[in-house]
C-alpha cells in the first residue's frame, strides 16, 4: 500500500534526475537515465573507486526481467555487473557496480 509522500518522492526523484542526469545505463534493453559516480574508496591501505549509478526506482521497477544482484549494466560504453541495490526509500535507487 503507498505510504503518505510517496507520489511527492517520486515527483522529487524524476526532477531531479531529469537536472542532474549525466549518463543513461542500458539494462535488460531498457535505457534508464541517472548519476553515474565513481567514488573514492580506501580500506586496509588499498585505495580504489567504486562506480555507483543513481536513478528512478519506478524506472527500475519496470524493466523486465526485474533487475537484481547479477544484472549487467552499460554505461558509457562501459560494461558492469550490479553488486547490490540500495533503495533509499525516496524514490531513489543507488546501484552499486563492478567492472567486467
């Protein structure tokens, strides 16, 4: 059941990825715009980026067959494979990418 504010998040997510989109991912041929980042990461003394891409949920939730942990992803001509999926609860979705 939609909670109270979920139309207003999702209004708020589709404007701001329509102003800040720098990239548009192709998953399960479907094209998804977003924020592509790579950011920077250090643990145990090794240093490193991690490439994360911002977008839509409900864009997410359309494609089929439904994206999850092991979906490939293009971007930029660029090849990755999903890692996790982190739904933010506001209309957002962070996925969490691996070079292939």
């Amino acid at each position: 059941m939609p909670k109270k504010g979920d139309a207003l998040d999702e209004l708020t997510a589709v404007n701001a990825i329509d102003h800040l989109s720098n990239a548009t991912a192709t998953i399960n041929a479907a094209s998804v715009a977003g924020i592509f980042s790579k950011d920077y990461i250090e643990a145990l003394d090794v240093a490193g980026f991690l490439p994360l891409f911002t977008c839509v949920t409900s864009q997410l939730e359309l494609i089929t067959p439904q994206v999850s942990r092991g979906t490939s992803i293009l971007i930029n001509a660029a090849q990755f494979t999903i890692q996790n999926i982190q739904d933010g609860g506001d209309g957002m979705t962070v996925l969490v990418l691996e070079a292939v």
